[in-house]
C-alpha cells in the first residue's frame, strides 16, 4: 500500500499544475522593439510574432510595440526603469544592442543592460555601403575610397555601435567626415542616402537584404564597401563566410587593399574588440529584473523551440539570408561579463570616441 501511494504521488509530481503551464493563457504578450517600425530589429521581431505563440504553453497574443529614440536607449530604460510596463511577464525587450554604450556606461543609457533576464540572444553581422559618387569619378575599388572628401555618415545616436563603427572606420583610414546621426531606422537612413542627404553608412543583414539591396546596391546608386569581421578562435578577423561568398570582403581586407599594409593601431583594435562583442550579441530578448519565473522558463524554451520550426525558418532566412542563431541565457551572462572586464584603453578610445568624459 506505502509503495503505491509513493508511485501516486511521484506520477503527480510529473504533471505540471494547470496555472504553472497556462501562465500566459488568454494574455497578450508584447516584444517592446527599441527601433521603429521597418528598421533592422522590427523587421526581425514582425517574423518571430508570426512563428512564437504557438511554441509558448497557453499559447498568447504576440504583438509589436516599438519605441524608439536615443539610438535604442529609450525602450531599454522604458523596460529597465518600469516606465509605463510592469515586471509580470508580459512585456519583453527585443532590442538591437550597444556594446558600447554598455561599456563606457552611457549617461543617455540610465540602466545596466546587465541587470535585464536573458532569455535569448542573436548574432549578427554588419555590412557598410555608400553612394557610388561618394568618389570623385566614381567607386570601383578599396583604393578608390581614399580619395573620398565629403562624406557624410549617417546613424542613430553617438553612443551606439553603429555610429561608434562608423566613426572609428573612417578615422582609421585618416578621412574627413561629417557625422549625420539621429536617425529612427533603417529606412530612414537608406531614404536620406537616396536623397544624397548621406553618402555612408552600414546596417544589419535584415535591413541590407530588404531594403539596402534593392533600392540603393541594385539599381547602382550604391555599393558595398565591406563588412566587419570577428575574431577567430586564433584571434584573427573572421568574416562571414555566406558574404565573403557574395565578394564582401571584410573590413581587415578592405584595409590591406586600400592602404597595402597590415591594419593596426589602438583604433583599430578597439573597433575590432567591440566589433566583436557587438556581433555576437546584436540582437538581445530580455525581460526585466523581478519578472516571474514561469515567464523566464516558458519564453526561453518558446525561443528555442521556434528556432527548429521549419515555417520560422524559411521565413527568417528570406529576410536575412541567414538560417537563425539564438545564444542561450548562460552565453549573454558571459557576453555581459566580457563587457565588464573590457581593457581601459579600448574603453577609453570608445569614450573618447563617443564624447563621454571619463
């Protein structure tokens, strides 16, 4: 009789309870996106709306908010600090990352992203492009861009590593520019370079597959100049195999054929440090501090098991060109730690960089 009871109740303990497992049932979960809508991280958040409910027990509403403002910084201090959104679950950052920003502490910047609940994260990589006639005569090769004179950059915001990128590229090639920042998005980017209000500037796979490609690389108004690289597990650059495939070469390269000699310098590598933190965490999902656990462990199960969906798949694979990469939690506590621990030179190039005193 003992034995049986003991089986009884370990089959019990096996099932979940109805309102551990409908956590969200009949709710509306929202992916706060700290860009606005038809850039790079909400092209990306409107494929996972599509795919996730139905991998996440009670199977809820997914819809989009986007907030942008202070190159992503709005939406994250919006999440961290409670602004308007509570902590029970039903709100979640999908934001484009600043390694910099991180780094160096960014005043605009008025939480830690460190104190955020990973659920996920997602590499990503970035490619640079510019008008054709951003060179006396036109573009044709990396040596031609040293001639370039006028060039007018554009980003978001100082302290996000898309501007920092920009920056820090072009001073390592010693050219004059003008930074042309405060954008909201991709697409209002790519409209001021059809405008030739902006002559340089770089994205992410989504919005280059979208939109960079057939409005400004397609019709020749533009060119690719190259994307960044990350670090080996020599320590070498390393570039994305699918565009070095397409002729991108990376950034080191673009260097070597331009100037003919072996990039360095501490510029160059701070750019590629931080590069490097940027891609490997471009993308990162989280929930903020205080959020029930039932939320923690049902989203992240939900993003994996979405990552497999063949539907998903196809879907995001049309928008980037890349199959999707999700880091797990445990990986993002590492990314934050190797933030933290960032050289106080490469912190003090980038602040300098960015115009933080400090």
């Amino acid at each position: 009789m003992l034995k049986r009871s003991l089986l009884i109740v370990a089959a019990l303990a096996l099932v979940p309870s109805p309102a551990s497992a409908q956590f969200y049932k009949d709710k509306t979960l929202t992916l706060l996106v700290n860009y606005a809508a038809g850039g790079n991280a909400d092209t990306e958040a409107r494929v996972y709306q599509r795919h996730l409910s139905k991998y996440i027990p009670g199977q809820p509403t997914v819809i989009i908010r986007n907030v942008a403002g202070a190159g992503g910084a709005t939406a994250m201090n919006h999440l961290g600090l409670g602004i308007g959104l509570t902590n029970d679950g039903m709100t979640v950052g999908y934001f484009t990352m600043s390694a910099t920003s991180s780094i160096i502490d960014d005043p605009v910047l008025k939480i830690k992203t460190t104190d955020f609940i990973p659920i996920v994260a997602a590499p990503g990589w970035n490619v640079v492009y510019a008008r054709k006639d951003i060179v006396p005569g036109g573009y044709t090769k990396p040596s031609d861009f040293t001639r370039a004179t006028n060039i007018f950059a554009g980003g978001y915001a100082r302290a996000t590593s898309h501007d920092t990128r920009l920056r820090l590229a072009l001073e390592i090639m010693n050219l004059p520019y003008t930074m042309v920042t405060g954008f909201p998005g991709t697409a209002q980017i790519n409209k001021a370079m059809l405008q030739n209000e902006v002559n340089f500037t770089g994205s992410s796979l989504p919005g280059f597959q979208t939109q960079a490609i057939p409005q400004i690389i397609e019709p020749g108004v533009g060119v690719v100049l190259f994307h960044h690289p990350v670090m080996g597990p020599d320590g070498k650059p390393q570039g994305n195999p699918s565009l070095l495939k397409q002729g991108m070469i990376t950034f080191y390269d673009f260097l070597k054929q331009a100037f003919g000699k072996e990039p360095g310098g501490a510029k160059y590598d701070a750019l590629f440090l931080m590069n490097d933190i940027s891609t490997k965490m471009q993308r990162g999902v989280f929930l903020p501090k205080g959020s029930p656990a039932e939320a923690v462990r049902d989203l992240r199960q939900a993003f994996h098991a979405v990552e497999k969906d063949k539907d998903f798949i196809a879907d995001y694979k049309r928008i980037t060109g890349e199959d999707p990469d999700l880091v797990r939690a445990e990986e993002v506590e590492r990314i934050f730690d190797r933030m933290r621990k960032v050289d106080p030179e490469v912190k003090k190039i980038l602040k300098e960089s960015v115009g933080v005193e400090g």
